[in-house]
C-alpha cells in the first residue's frame, strides 16, 4: 500500500506542478517525481505479475489522473496527457523488464527505465503541450533516466532489501 500512495503522490505532484508551471517544470518533475514513479511501477509489477497486473496498473494510472483533476480542474489536459503516456509506458515496461527478467534487479529496473523514461519523455510533453518539444523531451529522458536509477538503489536498499532478486516468471 506504501508504494501504491508513493506513485500516487509522485503523478498527482507531478500533473499538478506541470499545470501551473508549464514545461519549464518538466525536467524537475522527471528527475524527482516520474523516475519514482518508473522504479515504483517495476516494485509493483514484481508483486502483481501474476494477479491482474495490467488492470490493476491501468486503475493506478487513472486514479492519478482522476486525482489530479478533482485536485485541480485546469488540470485536465495534463492529466489525460500522463494517462496516456503512462498506458504507452506501462507496455514499454513490461516488455523490457521481462525481457531482462533473468538479470539482476538493478539491471532490469535500470533498462527497463530507460526505455519507459524516453517514451515517456515524447509522449507526454507533446500530449500535454500540443507539440514536440526536443529540448524538454531530452532533459525529462536524462533526468528520468538518473533520477530512476538513484531511486533504484534507494527503494532497492530499503522496501526492496528483503525480496527475491529475481522475477521467477518466463
């Protein structure tokens, strides 16, 4: 439940903050908040693999978004625009971190956040702001890609110390 309100708080803070600041906002947002929600997303796929993962993810990715439009109703562009992405980005995921599922965690989740930080990266600000925007959709993939690899190792440190290592499925 605690990694459920952490990527809950992360999208809501990060759809908030990109309502009222604009793209300026997004690399900061990448770095602290999106990259918590990529590696919390990996935690969350570990434990719901083989219980309804994707409907449980997709519910996820819409209570965020429904959230943050209650929380705020200007920000329902934002909100459709990272529910979108998030749906882009959770098939992204998934394939690579299966595909890497024989690896070690650190390098699942590592890989698997790249690919999902520069999808995400296109997507959403395009989305959200109505066109591509190539110098927001390089510092959000850079800042998503290191700010999820920092909390990689945090949350691989602390909620992730006393799980397997490895996903079992094939």
């Amino acid at each position: 439940m605690l990694v459920v309100c952490l990527y809950l708080t992360a999208v809501v803070l990060a759809n908030l903050s990109a309502t009222y600041f604009g793209p300026i906002s997004t690399p900061i947002n990448a770095f602290l908040l999106i990259a918590l929600d990529l590696v919390t997303r990996d935690y969350l796929h570990e434990r719901w693999e083989h219980n309804k993962l994707w409907l449980r993810m997709f519910l996820l990715i819409v209570t965020g978004g429904i959230i943050s439009s209650i929380l705020n109703h200007k920000s329902l562009r934002i909100a459709i625009a990272s529910c979108l992405s998030f749906t882009l980005v959770g098939f992204t995921d998934t394939v690579v971190y299966h595909l890497f599922r024989k690896h070690p965690r650190v390098k699942r989740v590592t890989f698997s956040n790249i690919a999902s930080a520069i999808v995400d990266s296109i997507a959403f600000p395009t989305l959200a702001f109505g066109k591509f925007l190539l110098w927001v959709t390089i510092g959000q993939s850079l800042a998503k890609i290191i700010g999820g690899y920092l909390w990689t190792l945090i949350l691989t440190a602390t909620i992730w110390k006393d799980t397997p290592t490895k996903v079992t499925s094939s």
